[in-house]
C-alpha cells in the first residue's frame, strides 16, 4: 500500500533583500567562533561580539516581513518575546555582579589572595579582577554575543527556509572542520592549523580542548540529522518532484560521528553514540510510517557499509589508542584516581553553591574562589 500524491503545492518563495542582510552576519559569526581557537581568547570573543551584534541591528532596522506578508514591528517582537526578557534579566544580573565586587583579586608573581572589599550586601556581587585574565565583564561579552544571535534567529527570519539554510552552512562549516582534523590526524600536527601553538598538546581540530571540540561537532551532528530527516520526508511528500538531498546529510552525520569518535573525549563519544542510535531508530520508524522499510533498510546498510570501512581506514592510520586509552583508563589505577578527583571537585562545587545559592559567587569568579 502506497500513499497517494498530495496536490501539487507552490514552492517557498524566495529569500527576499532583507533575509539576506540579517542571515550574512549571523551566518559569519557562526562559522567564525569555531575556527578562532575555540572563541577562548579576548580578541576573539571581541570579534563575536561585533558580528552578533550587527546581525541583532540589522534585524532590527530591516525586520522582514512574515511568511503570511504582514510585518509585526521591532519592539512589539521584542516585547512579547519571553526569550528576550529572560536574556536581559540573565545580562542585568551579571552587569550588577560586575558594577558591585565584594572581593578584589590581588596577586605577586603565581600566589593570589581575594581581600573584601565594600559593596551593597543586598544586590548580587562579584569579583574585582583583570578582564585579561577572567571577570564578569568578560562573561557579559560572550553571554551578550549568544543571546544576540538567538534573538536575531528566533525572532526575525520568520521562515523556515532562511532557518535551514542557515543549519546547511553550519554543517558545510562542520564539514570543512572535519577535513582540517582528519588532516592534523594523518600528519601528526603539533600544532592548531600547523600554525599555531596550544596550550594543551592534546589539541583537536581547531579547538585547543579535545572535550571542547566533541561538543560543538555532537550539536553540529545534531543539527546535520535534523536536515537529512526533514528533506527525506519533503522527498517523500512530493513524490519526487523534488530532488532528495537527504543523502547528502546522511553522509555528513556519519563523517561528523567519526569525527568526534577520534577527538578522545569519552562523554563526547557517548553523547555521538546516542545522537546516531536515536536517529537510526527514528529512520526506521518514519521509514515505517511512509511504507519506505524496506528500501530505507537497504540503503542504510550500504551507506553504514561505507561508513564501517571508512572508519577502518582511519583506525588503521590513526591508530586505535587515540580512542581506547582513555576508556581503558576508567578501569585502571589512574582512572579511579582521576574519578575520585572529580567527585572532590563536584562536592567542592556544591558547598561554593550551597554557601552563595541565591547571589552566587560572581560572573567568572570560579577560577578565583574553587582554589580556596
């Protein structure tokens, strides 16, 4: 049994004028922050401030219209927008922690001591320190960068295609990420983009930590399954009137999954496992549905056929400690000591929560106040 054609629908029309100004900031501050190192440093996190905010104003000033042709305007969106009332609590309450330190960083050499300092006891505090190295105004900048660029693609797109043409670019950008780390892999890079030192030797992609990296491919991942589902089904719904790019996007989850199974980060890997089973699982009952089980089996096996002899290829290149050192360090000596170092840390953690639960300790004061 087989479903019946559907009419023939008009297509989506075109992306107009003031879709593009809004999406071309946004789409290059979101492919910019994973090739900045990570977005860890300052000059960075400055640059994502910039083009967050110039995709937030463009959004403002030019405001397209919805899909239906009507055009709701720009303080209107804003003020029915929980969202943007949560993010300008969220902002305000960092901004108060900064503008009222309760301590002072003071530091000679490698020592540092935190001395108290006067401050309004009944507004929320914070730290005293240098913007350089970590505090609240730091954290109010890469907040501010996120919150503006959710706004501006919750609020003011307002269609579906400009949303998925924006998630095609993050998975291109995913893509070209995973050709820069299978690279670094088969020639032993020692440094990020064989150009620049890390800090940390053990250094994925263009992320100076490999934990880092694991989570933004795993949402890349994500982002990429989402595609490949929602262009099979319009495939599907049009009867191939359509062309089925759906394949494409299978290709690109397995090849983001391999990704993150090399990056060594054990909870990154678990996270892509679980990512890639659900979506399998999902397949085959959207394949039942649709009466499409047997033909979406059949693909699916030589695809995952292609898939288990590319990761063959890369275990045998790269090597198979890079994946199984750490996992078979839970099980050892080293692993039960590193888990109880983890446990002290989290009960550690919880006290600074329970000591401060309501004003907490200060936007980027961890670092600062762990140590005590």
């Amino acid at each position: 049994m087989t479903r019946t054609a559907r009419p023939k629908t008009i297509g989506a029309p075109p992306l107009g004028w003031r879709h593009w100004v809004i999406l071309t900031p946004v789409a290059a501050h979101l492919v910019f922050l994973p090739w900045a190192l990570g977005t860890m440093h300052v000059w960075s996190q400055w640059i994502s401030f910039g083009l967050a905010m110039t995709g937030l104003l463009a959004a403002m000033l030019f405001n397209p219209p919805r899909p239906g042709g009507d055009k709701i305007p720009t303080w209107k969106k804003l003020a029915l927008s929980p969202f943007f009332w949560i993010c300008l609590i969220f902002l305000s309450y960092i901004a108060i922690q900064g503008l009222n330190p309760a301590y002072k960083y003071v530091a000679i050499g490698s020592l540092f001591w935190l001395v108290p300092i006067e401050h309004i006891t009944w507004l929320p505090a914070g730290l005293e320190s240098p913007f350089e190295r970590m505090n609240p105004f730091r954290h109010l900048i890469y907040f501010s960068a996120a919150a503006a660029t959710f706004l501006t693609i919750a609020l003011f797109p307002e269609r579906g295609k400009a949303i998925r043409l924006l998630a095609g670019i993050l998975v291109l950008n995913g893509m070209a990420l995973a050709v820069v780390g299978f690279a670094q892999l088969f020639t032993g890079a020692e440094k990020i983009l064989w150009s620049f030192p890390s800090s940390n030797r053990f250094f994925y992609t263009t992320f100076i930590y490999p934990n880092h990296a694991a989570a933004y491919l795993n949402s890349i991942l994500a982002i990429s399954l989402g595609l490949y589902f929602f262009y099979r089904e319009r495939a599907w719904k049009s009867m191939s009137r359509k062309a089925d790019i759906s394949p494409l996007f299978f290709f690109t989850s397995l090849l983001l999954f391999t990704l993150v199974f090399f990056s060594g980060s054990r909870t990154g890997i678990l996270i892509s496992i679980g990512l890639i089973l659900a979506g399998a699982g999902f397949s085959l009952v959207h394949a039942w549905h649709w009466r499409r089980l047997r033909e979406t089996s059949l693909i699916s096996l030589l695809y995952f056929g292609l898939f288990a002899a590319f990761c063959g290829v890369c275990l045998t290149a790269i090597g198979k400690d890079r994946v199984m050192e750490k996992f078979e360090r839970l099980v050892s000596e080293d692993g039960e000591m590193e888990w109880q170092i983890r446990w002290q840390g989290t009960r550690a953690t919880w006290d600074m929560f329970q000591d401060s639960w309501v004003y907490g300790r200060g936007a980027g004061s961890f670092m600062y106040v762990f140590p005590r």
